[in-house]
C-alpha cells in the first residue's frame, strides 16, 4: 500500500517580529523545497496555524505581547499544531535553564542567532522527511481503517443475508405445518361428501375434524400476523389503539381460552388475579403479550402447572407468567428478546422466534417492561410491568 506524494511542498511557518531578520530567514530558505509562510507576531502565527498544517515552525522567542513561549503554549492547544515541531530562535544567549523552558512548551530544538543556515536547512530536512513519513503513515492508516470498515460492512451484510435465508426457512416451515394437515382433512371430507356418507360419520367425529382444521386454520393466520407484526414494527407502522382495559379480566379471558388445549397437553393452569388492576392500554396488543407468554409456558413447561399472578406493584400492573420447564440459560436472556433468536433446540420445539420479540416491541410502546428470571432446567417466570396511565 503506496500513499500518493504530498501534491505541494511541505509548509514552513518563520515567526519573528522584525521584518530584516523574516527576510534574511525567507532569503536562506527560498531555494528549498517548502512553501514559506511569514508572521510577524504571535498572534498571527496562531492564526496561520488554524488554516494550515506546517511541517515546522521557526518562532523567534523576543517577540512583544506574545512571546515565543507563549505563543509556543497556545500552538498546542491548536488541533492542528499540537505536534508540529517548533525551533526556537533567539539572539541572546540562554542559560540553560531558559532553553529547558523552551523544552518544556514542546520546542524540539533551539537555535542561537547568527543562526548557522547550513545546521538550519539540516534540520528542516529531517523534519520535512519526518512530515512526509508522519503523512504516509496517515494515509495508509486512513486507507486500511477504510478497509477493515468495509469488511466489517460486509460481514455484516452476509450476516444480514444469512439471518434472511434461515428466516425464510423458518417460516416457510411454520406455514407449511399447519397446511399439511388442513389439506388432509378437506380431502377426508371432500371423500366423505362425494361419496354421500358424510350423513354416516358420527357427530362427535364430524366436530372434531372441523375443530382440528380450525386450530391450524388460526395457527396460519397467528403465524401471518406474527409476519406482519414485524414488518410494522420496523417500519414503525405500527398503530396502538389506547383505551381503559381491566387487566385481570383480560388474563382470565385468555387462559380460558387456552383450556382445551391445556386439556389435551395434560397441564394446569392457577392464577391469582387482583380485579381491579386497570390501565390505559391497547387491549388487543397486550392480549397478544399474554397469549405468547401463556403458549410459551405450555410449549416450554415440559406439562407442569402453569401459575399466572396480575398485581398492582409500586403503582403499576404486573403480569407474571411462571413455568417448571426446560428454563433458559444465564447467557440466553437476553437474546431471546431479539428477532429470530432461541434458546431451545429447534428439533425439539417449532416457532417462528418472534413471539417474544413482538411482545417486547408492544411493551416498548406502552413504556413498560419485560423481564425473565430463569435457570436452566428449572422453569422460568416472566414478569411484564405496565405503566397504568399514557
Ligand atoms: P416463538 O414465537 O418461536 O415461541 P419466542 O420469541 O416466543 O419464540 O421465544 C424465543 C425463545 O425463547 C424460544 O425459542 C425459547 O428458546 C425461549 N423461551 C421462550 N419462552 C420460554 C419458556 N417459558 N421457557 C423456556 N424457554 C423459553
């Protein structure tokens, strides 16, 4: 990686504050390689060294108003001179403990007048090659931060890419699921009506059949939703519909709804529910945030009892859903909040890894919080708290 040469000159700033000695300085200089800039006080110098980046500075230390230290001091509070070397210059001869003054305000070296222009263009050398060298380093420090940003775009990029692909696996997958068997049974009845012994089949097996394509039916249709629920939240479309909902009745009306299906699972449901826990809320998101921690807790509660609890604490509503399963791993509790991320083995448990993600998304917009606490193996217990008023 080669840095292109600098287009101009190094620039070189000589401050002194009479004019015969900036023209015996800019005479000596003249045939060298550097664009010279003249200043004839303090002041001034300071000024150029805001529009300029010089590859030295040449400062007479006998100046009025601003003398040479001074003006040293203030050049490194300027971004652009905090490092640019200075030389002193000075006609009367220093004790050793003025030139450590010169040292000690960032001087690099001193020189005594009549200034030795042979020692002078030396030195200006090494530092303008030492201002090319600092310029190159630069560059190719610039160009390779540029590219370890375009990596890491990229990486990022594939990432992205990647979490695509498997999430349109997944939910190809979800779809699919429930059509399966939703197929099979409109084919059995198609059968049955074609054939004229739809009449024969017995009632209760007839209901059946309808109740079991109607659970995949409403899995397809929670599935799409839960599809779009994302879309609407990244584009921030999402719109909340505020109004007085009693928490406690909402909960009871949704583990009710769960009962057959907790039935068939063989798992219990207690809750304890304080009836007059009501807010300002969406009834129909946070009716959503109930149905995805109560599923959970059937889906990962291995069939233990299931307990739900709406309480009032510190002034806002809590609804805690509490499970005796598999449990969720320190490291996992946090992620699982994520788009697309789980902690359970995929071949054991479906699910699209959204569930949580949305609830947390409408907890967010009702400016409450959504917590877990769990060990692995050990169930889990997730507490919503809802601010009770916008
Ligand atoms: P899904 O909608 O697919 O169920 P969620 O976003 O609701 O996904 O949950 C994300 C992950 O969090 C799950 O894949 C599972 O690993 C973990 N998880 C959620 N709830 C529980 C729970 N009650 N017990 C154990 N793990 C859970």
């Amino acid at each position: 990686m080669f840095a292109p040469p600098i287009s101009s000159p190094p620039k070189l700033l000589i401050v002194d504050d009479r004019e015969e000695n900036l023209l015996a300085l800019t005479a000596v200089l003249k045939e060298e390689p550097y664009e010279l800039y003249e200043a004839t006080s303090g002041h001034q110098a300071l000024e150029l060294a805001h529009l300029h980046d010089f590859a030295a500075i040449l400062l007479d230390v006998q100046m009025p108003e601003l003398d040479g230290f001074e003006t040293a001091r203030f050049l490194r509070k300027i971004g652009r001179s905090k490092t640019t070397p200075i030389i002193f210059l000075t006609a009367i001869h220093q004790t050793e403990a003025k030139a450590n003054m010169g040292y000690n305000v960032g001087a690099i070296d001193y020189l005594f007048k009549p200034i030795d222009t042979g020692i002078l263009k030396a030195k200006l050398a090494i530092l303008a090659e030492l201002y090319k060298k600092n310029y190159e380093i630069q560059f190719q420090n610039k160009l390779l931060h540029e590219q370890i940003l375009k990596e890491t775009e990229n990486k990022f990029l594939k990432d992205q890419l990647k979490a695509r692909d498997e999430f349109l696996a997944m939910a190809s997958h979800e779809l699919k699921t429930p059509i399966t068997p939703l197929n099979l049974q409109m084919q059995s009845f198609l059968r049955l009506l074609r054939s004229n012994t739809l009449r024969t089949v017995d009632e209760q097996i007839l209901e059946r059949m309808l109740v079991s394509a109607y659970n995949q039916v409403e899995r397809l249709s929670q599935t799409i939703d839960k599809l779009l629920d994302v879309s609407r939240f990244t584009s921030g479309q999402l719109e909340m519909n505020f109004s007085e909902v009693n928490l406690g009745e909402l909960v009871k009306k949704v583990v009710n709804s769960f009962a057959i299906q907790m039935k068939n699972m063989g798992c219990t449901c207690s809750f304890e529910i304080q009836d007059d826990i009501v807010g300002y809320w969406d009834a129909f998101r946070i009716e959503q945030v109930t149905i995805n921690l109560i599923s959970n807790a059937m889906k990962y509660g291995s069939g233990q009892p299931i307990e739900v609890r709406v309480r009032a604490q510190n002034g806002e509503a809590e609804l805690i859903v509490k499970d005796y399963g598999i449990g969720i791993a320190k490291e996992d509790q946090t992620r699982i909040f994520n788009r697309f991320e789980r902690a359970a083995s995929p071949t054991n448990y479906g699910g699209l890894d959204l569930g949580l993600y949305i609830s947390s998304e409408i907890i967010r917009y009702h400016r409450g919080e959504i917590r877990v606490e769990s060990d692995l193996g050990r169930g889990a217990t997730f507490t919503v708290t809802l601010p009770r008023a916008l």
